[in-house]
C-alpha cells in the first residue's frame, strides 16, 4: 500500500509548490535513474536542468518536478512539484 504524505497544503494551478514524500526499496541511483525514466523526454517529456548525485530537477509544460533522494535502511524521496501533481504521484505509486 502507498503512504502518500503531502508535506505542504495542495493547491490548485500556478499556486504553491506541492510537496511529497515517499520510501523505496530501490538504491538512491535506482530511484533517481527511474525518475529519468519517467520523467524525462521518453517518459513525461520534461528536460532535466539540474543534476547531482541524490537530486534532480526536470522543467517544462509550464512547472517543474524536484526529486531528492536520502539513503538509508530504505530510500526516501523527497518530490516537490509545481503542476505536475497527478504525474508525481503515479511516479510515487511506481517507486513504492
């Protein structure tokens, strides 16, 4: 089962950025490669403008998805996105 934890109130369109967090089984590598996957040109199509061993940052489509990884017993995500709430959230659903 998905736990969900919305750091921050949701809103709606060009309002705060969302923020969410989540474990995984998958290396802090495993979960970042996988966000590459999903998120970038052959997944969402959004371009990755920052990178760094536990973080990355994709724009486009108006928004953007932050994704943060800190190792442990098990990974944890954090994702923090301006409209791209329903994609980060299925992309959550995937990782868990």
């Amino acid at each position: 089962m998905l736990a969900v934890v919305a750091l921050e109130p949701r809103t709606q369109g060009g309002g705060k950025p969302l923020r969410y967090e989540v474990t995984t089984t998958l290396t802090p590598q495993e979960a970042l490669a996988q966000a590459i996957t999903y998120f970038g040109r052959g997944g969402q199509g959004l371009e990755v403008t920052s990178k760094d061993d536990f973080s990355l940052v994709f724009q486009g489509g108006g928004g953007y998805v932050a994704v943060t990884a800190r190792p442990g017993d098990k990974t944890t995500l954090d994702l923090e996105t301006r409209e791209w709430d329903y994609a980060v959230r299925q992309f959550m659903a995937e990782v868990h």
